[in-house]
C-alpha cells in the first residue's frame, strides 16, 4: 500500500468514528469522500462556524449535513427543528430536500420544505431540518419565531447567488435577528444591549464560488469562521462556434433565424463529440423559448419532443415536470436561463452551451460546472454573434482557468433595513421598535456605518412613507398600511417589481387544468393564436381575462398565427466595474484615456469600459447635456459626435453637482432596492454616492479628458461592442 493510499484510510477511519452514528446513512456502498468531507468535520462538530467553498458537484452538502445530523441527533429524533437550510430559490430548496431526506430518514430524522409553493406549517410537526427560502425566513420570524427557539444551527446553501445583492444584504440582518431571537429566549427577557452578545447560533455558508470566503465569513459569519475551500485548478474543455459561419438562412424574421442556426449549431456539436444531453444557458425567458421553438423548424432533429425551456416564468408544477423529464431522458435538450445555474439536480449533463457570455467568471463557472457529473471533464460550447463576443469568452476562459474571480462585492444597501424595519415591528410582541432595537439587529460590520442616529432616519423614512407610525418615545408602531401589507405576505421581500402598471397573466392549460405560467400582462395574444411555452406549442382558447389566458396543447401549429411570449420586465445581470476594466486589459484598450471611432455614417463609438453601472451614470450624464440620443452600455458610448464626449470632461465637484442633481433619475435606473423609495432623501443621496465611490467614477471620467483616435483593432473591437444593448 503507498503512502497517499494510507493517509487517506487513515482519514477515513476517523471520519466513520467521529460520524459513528450517521455513517452508514451519509456514506454508504462505495462512495468516496472527499477531501473538503474529512476537513469540515472537525470544526462542525466543535460548533464551530465555517465557510466551506468548492465547486459544484463536490460534496458540500453531505460536507455539512452529515457532522450536523451526529452532533444533534437525539434532539432531531425527539422532533425538535435544530438546523434551518437557508436556500437562494425555491427551485433549489425544492431539489435539496428530495436529496437529503434519504440520508435523514435513514436517520430518522423529519425534515420540511416551506417556501412560497409549499407554504407547509410548522406548527405541530415534529421536524429535525427546514429546509426554506431567506423570504420564507423573514415571514417565520414575525409569525412563528417560537418554531425556531430550538434551531442549533443555520447553512447558508449556495450563498454567492444571493451575495451582492439587496436578498444577501437581507439574509446577513435576519441571521442577526434570528441570533438575538434565541439570545432573548435564553435569558427570557429582552435587557441592556443586544448587540455585544455574541454568537449563540452556529453558522455555515456554502459556497460554489472559490476566492470569496474571506467577504462571506466578515459580513454573514461575523468574521468568526473557519474556511474550508477545494484550491483545486478548474479544469474544462472549450469550443467556440459562430453559427452563421456554416449556416446562412433566408428569413425576414432575424430572431427566429438565429434560433434556428444555434439550435443547429447545438445539434451539430452534440453528434460530433457524442453528447446525449446538452443544457444551452442562454440571455433571457424569451430566447428560452424562441430557441425551443425552433425544433419546429427542422427536419433532422434528434431530440424529438425532447427539447425543454427553463425559466422563472414557468409555474411551479412545470418547472419541476422539465427538470423531471430532462432528468430522466436519455437524449434531451433544454433552454434555461439563471434559473438551472445552481444545484438543482437534472442528472447528467453531456455538454453545456452559452449563447451569449456570462457577466462575470462566477456565473461561467456555475454554467460550465453543471456538465462533466460523472467524473468526466466538463465541456463548453461557446456561441457567438461577433469577434467582440468571442473575445469576451475568451477572456471569461483565461480568467477561470488561472482563478482570477474579480468578484464584485457591493457596498450594503440601506433600503433593506426600511424592509427589515417593517418586518422587526411586526416581529415585536409589543408592537413597537425604536432605533436601538433595529441597529442592535444589524451584522456587526454594519454597526459601526449605521449609528443610531442613521437607524432613526430610516425609521423616520419608513414613517414618511406611511409603513411605520411614530409613538412616544422615539418608538415606532405598524401602520394601517402596513398591517393590510403584511396580511398579504408582501413585505417579506427584496426582490425589484416589474415595471409598474404591466403586471402579469396567469396561463392556464385547460387540458391538465393548472397553471403552467405566466406572461407579461400587456401580452396581445388573441384566440386562435399560437405560441411556444416551455417547449410545448399550445392554442390560445380565451383571454386574456380576469388576469388569465386559457390555452391547450396543440402541435398542428398555423404558422400564421404563432406568437411570441412576452414576459414581465426583470432586471439583468450587470458587468462589473472590475471585470470590464480587466477586459480592457485584455484586449490591449486604454483605461486612462478614452478611444473613439466612426461608427455607421452618423455616430462615433468612444470607450469607456467602467461596467453597467458605469453605463448608466453616463447615459445620466448625456440626458442632463440634453443628449438624449446617446447611449451607453457597460462598454462604450454611442453619439452624434465628439463633441458630446468632450463635455463628459469635467472636474469630479462639477460631476458631483450633476449627480445631485439627477438624484432621483440614478437611484432609479441603479436598482437600489424595492424599498429604496422610502429613504429619506439625504440616505438616497448618500447610496447613489456610495455606489459611484465603488465603481470608481470619478477616477474613471478623467478619460474623457484625453480623447484619442482608436487604432485598427481597436476600432473593430469598439464598433462590435456597440452593438450590445445599452445598459
């Protein structure tokens, strides 16, 4: 026996004694641990927090459920809710609870699934885990914080898909709230200061995102963790493919066109490197759709009907029937967006597909990690419209390849505590919080920012937008309109509206009689009309009426009357000041002087790569000179003339002066958060200002004031990323 051989027995004999009770439901047959397996044990049993980051795929859950379930399993067995599973999406929670409820059974031990689709009560059941949403969370402490006095422990599932977002900002302040929950059990009365007691709640993030741990532990875990992460080289086999190279068709509709050539070039890759199962990420709901339609188009389809669309607009029922079939076929594709990144189980998948690049490298790795699960190296298919595109793969590749993550980290947004204020008052027994109640329940990183006199103006906020009313005291109670919001379950949440006044329809397949979706409530479809959902071509028999659309399966399609789907606006991903800087770099563009070029016979294209946000200031800035026709994206601006960049050319005062100015119009367009509306006007300020801060504007303008003629390639790179939507 060699030595490697040994060491690793070794380990696993201490693994089995240290799990003596649970090793034979966590570790059963001839599976192999693995190495991030045998480093959290230690540290979980000790009660220890802990951050343990690895790629998808990799063991994490079993890392941290299986030392959980040994460490309080005689009081899981009584019934008692010890360890809370804090997921990013339903669809996450949905899929973890079919995979861990075999090992826990085995155990003995109940757990439960509460999200918004499966809103099972607490109450009266003897569960051991929950597995939940952070929105279901927030609702579980106002209603029935008394289910969760015996919790022991809480994991942090797939935390980098909230992380940076006004949901991880939320999630770090109810991790806080449910620690002083039970501190206050524990003494059984609320006394003195809350926010020096220390941890009681044991905390665990997952992580598939290698190289942040150190973010995560300060802002979730207190700074208090132990990090475990796999540094192991992320290894992957890339092709690239611009479909109109080999496949020019003549259609008057672009859209349905290049569907159809990705779809081809989907099919051609699969053949040639004998892939049965391909998952295309693509850019929105509507490509979803657009590209599964396209199987109507060809004749040499080998998938049949089993070509699938994933997205957030499926109802719940349908989403889990496509990850269901697409687990289970032999030979499928399926169409996702965001929504099939993370860890949902739909068994192996041969080859992933992009049709448009990733905005930063986590997202790529995520995508990129969902093929090769069976000890295969993970294989990706690039699709690209034009050389910019590809170079922005290219560059996401070398990126992932040397572990250069360039994770952007956005400062905390103080929006959420308008929300959280509105949940903690509905939390209180009496009714009432003042400025220490709501600071005291912050992450102890935020207490130091958020003193109590910026806690009282954002309950003075929440006042002024009538969801609090100010008491004696310095206390603050509901409002009417707050209690009617709770009520419905509507404040629970940060997660941006749609577009006001558009709403949504329910569609309803009058076959299965169930909703199998939604569309944007402005859709026009008409009766007798046609249009593809979830890959499945159906008739429209009714509506749209009463907030739905009545429709049925039908594959003998009138292609005169097929429709697209129109879904509710979202917002999309943005680019990174980091990232878009570093993209610069890598295709040999200035960053401290700005490049422009001729773009068709009447613009000039400029560069300026500081990111969406960037983009967004800019567009901001070129509405305020009256140049409305400007645009801008994450890359580069688009105008009449050179004239309009050179007036971007101003002292920071001068911009700072701009930006007050237009306070309202920016905290609009830069998504501060649903809630952000009730800030008080110098908070809102304050957040537009920290966000330019982060992104470096003011260091970022001075580029326009050394404006330079951009060479050859320069000039091609330029007038390709234009043609990129504005941010």
């Amino acid at each position: 026996m060699d030595s490697a051989t040994a060491l690793y027995r070794a380990k696993y004999r201490r693994m089995l004694e240290r799990l003596n009770r649970v090793k034979g439901a966590f570790y059963v047959g001839f599976y192999k641990p693995r190495q991030i397996q045998f480093d959290a044990i230690e540290p979980i049993m000790q009660g220890r927090n802990i951050v343990l980051s690895s790629c998808t795929a990799s063991g994490k859950t079993e890392a941290y459920l299986a030392p959980l379930t040994e460490r309080w399993l005689e009081p899981m067995r009584a019934g008692k809710l010890c360890i809370l599973i804090i997921c990013p999406t339903r669809a996450l929670a949905n899929d973890l609870v079919k995979r861990i409820s075999v090992p826990l059974n085995r155990c003995s031990v109940n757990v439960l699934l509460r999200t918004g689709d499966h809103p099972n009560p607490l109450r009266d059941k003897k569960v051991g885990v929950l597995v939940t949403t952070l929105e279901s969370l927030d609702s579980l402490l106002c209603r029935w914080a008394v289910q969760l006095l015996d919790v022991k422990a809480i994991v942090f599932e797939e935390l980098h898909v909230a992380e940076g977002t006004a949901r991880g900002d939320q999630l770090a302040v109810l991790a806080e709230r449910l620690d002083v929950l039970l501190h206050c059990a524990k003494a059984k009365q609320i006394s003195g200061t809350l926010g020096n007691l220390g941890l009681s709640l044991q905390r665990l993030a997952v992580t598939a995102t290698p190289g942040n741990a150190q973010i995560i532990n300060q802002k979730y875990l207190a700074g208090q963790a132990v990090i475990v992460e796999n540094k192991q080289g992320v290894n992957f086999e890339v092709d690239y493919c611009r479909p109109y190279d080999y496949e020019t068709l003549d259609s008057t509709d672009a859209k349905q066109a290049r569907a159809i050539a990705f779809l081809r070039a989907c099919i051609k890759y699969c053949r040639q490197n004998d892939c049965q199962k391909m998952l295309v990420f693509v850019r929105s709901r509507a490509e979803a759709e657009l590209l599964a339609s396209a199987k109507g188009y060809l004749s040499d389809n080998p998938f049949g009907n089993a070509v699938f669309s994933h997205h957030s607009s499926l109802g719940t029922e349908q989403r889990e029937k496509v990850e269901k079939n697409f687990a289970s076929y032999q030979k499928a594709i399926c169409f996702a967006t965001s929504t099939l990144e993370v860890g949902i189980d739909i068994g192996d998948v041969d080859a992933v597909a992009l049709t448009i690049p990733p905005m930063d490298v986590n997202a790529f790795l995520q995508r990129v990690g969902r093929s090769g699960r069976r000890g295969q190296t993970p294989r990706v298919l690039c699709l690209y419209e034009n050389n910019f595109e590809k170079a922005q793969y290219e560059h996401l590749v070398k990126a992932a390849r040397a572990g250069e993550l360039f994770s952007d980290h956005p400062p905390f947004l103080s929006s959420v505590l308008i929300q959280q204020a509105a949940s903690l008052v509905c939390q209180s027994a009496s009714d009432m919080i003042n400025k220490a109640s709501l600071r005291d329940r912050l992450p102890a990183y935020l207490r130091s920012v958020y003193t109590e006199d910026i806690c009282e103006k954002i309950l003075q906020g929440a006042a002024q937008s009538d969801l609090l009313k100010v008491r004696r005291q310095g206390g603050y109670s509901r409002s009417e309109k707050l209690k009617e919001a709770f009520e419905k379950g509507e404040i629970h949440h940060n997660i941006s509206h749609t577009v006001a006044g558009r709403g949504k329809v329910s569609v309803v397949d009058k076959n299965a009689n169930r909703i199998i979706g939604t569309l944007s409530g402005s859709c026009t479809l008409l009766v007798g009309d046609f249009f593809y959902f979830s890959g499945t071509s159906y008739r429209v028999l009714s509506g749209p009426k009463d907030g739905k659309i009545l429709v049925c399966p039908d594959r003998n399609i009138d292609r005169s009357k097929l429709r697209r789907c129109d879904f509710e606006a979202s917002s999309l991903p943005k680019v990174s000041e980091l990232w878009a800087t570093d993209l610069a770099n890598f295709l040999e563009m200035p960053t401290d002087r700005s490049c422009y070029t001729l773009y068709g016979a009447d613009s000039t294209v400029c560069s300026h790569f500081m990111g969406t946000v960037g983009g967004i200031f800019l567009k901001v800035f070129f509405e305020h000179f009256g140049y409305a026709d400007a645009k801008a994206n994450a890359y580069v601006i688009t105008c009449a003339n050179l004239e309009e960049v050179k007036a971007l050319a101003m002292s920071p005062g001068a911009l700072k002066m701009i930006i007050r100015q237009n306070i309202g119009s920016l905290a609009q367009k830069l998504d501060l958060g649903p809630w952000s509306s009730c800030l008080p006007d110098e908070l809102l300020e304050q957040e537009v200002f920290k966000v330019a801060e982060h992104i470096r504007l003011f260091q970022h303008m001075q580029q326009f004031s050394k404006l330079i003629p951009a060479e050859a390639a320069q000039s091609a790179w330029l007038c390709e990323a234009a043609e990129i939507s504005a941010s």
